[in-house]
C-alpha cells in the first residue's frame, strides 16, 4: 500500500512514518510537508536512502500538487499536518486558519477527486475546551469547546472531516489525543523547552502556579492507536486516544528538575498564558474496547527516555534554538 502522509517532517508524523515503515514491511510512504518553522528534515535523516520512502516539499494548500501525489497510486492518507502551538495561535491565527482549515478541505476535496481515497485525520483534545478538577473526562460524546485560535482551527477541520464523510460518502477516521512527548518534538514545546533550558543551565519558565493538568501520551503509543485505528476502526468513526498520564505543569516540571539534578532555583515563574485551559483529560473506553488498544508507556518511564534522548541528541535541537 502506499500512503500519503502530510506534516511527516513534524514531530508526531516522523516518529508515525518510522514506525510505519517498520510495522508495515510491504509498505511505501510519500512524506509531504512545506518544513516550516516546526518541520526538520533531520527528524528523518535516518530514512533518506530507504527506497520506501519519498519527502516532497510542497503545501497541503497546493491542490495540483496533492492531486499529482495521489494520482500516484495512493490509498491512504494520514493527516498530521497543522499549525499546532496555542502561543503562536494567540499572537497570530492567519496561518493556522490557512492551513488546518483550508488545508484540511483542499486535502479532502482531493481524495474525492482520486477515487474516495481512505482519509484518516489526527486531531486533539483541545477542540473539547477545558475540564475542571474531578470532571468526567473528555470523551468521543463531548460536545467541542475550543478555547484559542488553535483549537478553533483543529475543531473546524474536524467538523470538515465529518462533512464529507455524510455528505460525500468519504472513507474517514478521526483521532483525538491528548499531548503527546517523546524524540524529536520542536523545543518550543513543554516538555522539550524545560529539558533543554536546564540543559543549556537556563531557567524553565512555568506559567502562573503550575495548576494546569494535561494528559500526557507518549507519541509511540499515539502511533500505535493511530495505527490500529486504521486497521480496524469504523469508517465515520472518531476515536480518542489518552495516555492514563494526568500530570499538572508543576508535577512534571518537577520530575525534569529531578532527572537533571537541578532544584527550585531553576524555576522561572511567568505570566499565565490568555485563556489558559484548567484541565484535559481523555477517556480512551472506546478505542480499548472496540479496538484492543491501550496506552504501554508509563509516563515516569516515558519522561525518563525522552530526557534521555535530548542528553543524547544535543546537535539535533541546538540549532533550533538558535
């Protein structure tokens, strides 16, 4: 089979193409992504010579290109591409209107055109809005909330995904997951900005209190639900995929701060964020009953890799933080 996947030079898509490529042996995967600020063509050095593999640079908005890719001989799309950090959104939501929305229709309006090719769209928890402490967690039946220019785009492409699929008859899946971590996410991130800030000795800058709870997946098992629900979920179906890891920013920056040997002095305490979201939480029952998946990586264990692999791979995000 071969496979079209947009947004596979980011994080989440070339940690998902990697892992394609591995668990599907017979497979081909076209890569195609415009390597804005977010997508390295490092993150898949490791795959420039395997002849199942092909990176184009080129925009999800360029409904040519697209056609010409899908013209191909692909079966499958995996949507990964989007405008994704809440801080860029807030400053400025052009492009994130332009490329998760308008991207998101152009990519559909060309599986269409190639025969219904099956679409598979990676969506977030954050179109569901925010939890309080000890509400119920989000769940595929939780009416969307979105809160910043992010989760609008994201929710409004979602509502796209499932247009088509009623109204065209489109082969579609959708997924909705909490915050992934793990190698090779952009050091703007959480996660990454805090173990690479102590690592460089610098301060790591925690907004308002350090309240604010996300559940944490680690971006393999992402993959592998994304992966079985493309295997054997149900066409018109969304399924939501957390990682059992409700952790608040001050737990984790607390456990950072321990794996790197370093104490409250390194703590930077901001300004909060403009409309920062309590609380997200996933209740993944559907996907772990009707599809067999779950979350394997503990979060305690998953941190302690990917600490691990930032240690290991300082030549990879020095330059992005340049």
């Amino acid at each position: 089979m071969k496979i079209l996947v947009t947004g596979g030079a980011g994080f989440i898509g070339s940690n998902f193409i990697r892992y394609w490529l591995s668990a599907h042996p017979q497979d081909e995967i076209v890569n195609l992504d415009l390597l804005t600020y977010a997508g390295n063509p490092d993150n898949l050095l490791d795959l420039a010579d395997n002849p199942r593999y092909r990176f184009v640079r080129g925009d999800i908005c360029d409904a040519p290109l697209v056609d010409s890719l899908l013209g191909a001989g692909c079966e499958l799309i995996v949507h990964f591409a989007a405008e994704s950090h809440v801080d860029r959104s807030i400053k400025d939501s052009a492009s994130f209107i332009r490329t998760n929305v308008e991207g998101t229709r152009t990519l559909l309006d060309a599986a269409r055109r190639n025969g219904g090719i099956r679409f598979h769209h990676i969506s977030t928890d954050e179109v569901f809005g925010s939890l309080e402490m000890g509400a119920p967690a989000f769940t595929e039946r939780t009416p969307y909330d979105p809160r910043s220019p992010y989760s609008a785009s994201k929710a409004s492409s979602d509502h796209l995904v499932r247009a088509y699929h009623h109204t065209y008859g489109l082969p579609v899946t959708i997924s909705n997951c909490s915050n992934n971590y793990g190698p090779y996410q952009y050091p703007e991130k959480f996660i990454p900005l805090f173990i690479t800030n102590l690592l460089e000795g610098k301060k790591v800058p925690l907004y308002g209190s350090g309240r604010n709870i996300r559940d944490w997946i680690h971006v393999d098992d992402h993959n592998r639900g994304v992966d079985r629900i493309i295997q054997k979920g149900k066409i018109g179906e969304t399924y939501c995929l957390g990682g059992r890891g409700e952790k608040s920013n001050r737990e984790i920056t607390d456990l950072i701060l321990n794996l790197l040997g370093k104490d409250e002095s390194s703590v930077e305490y901001v300004d909060d964020r403009p409309g920062h979201d309590l609380r997200y939480a996933i209740d993944f029952s559907k996907v772990q009953s009707e599809l067999g998946w779950e979350p394997q990586i503990d979060f305690s264990a998953g941190l302690t890799d990917t600490v691990r692999w930032y240690r290991e791979h300082e030549a990879w995000w020095k330059k992005l933080k340049q």
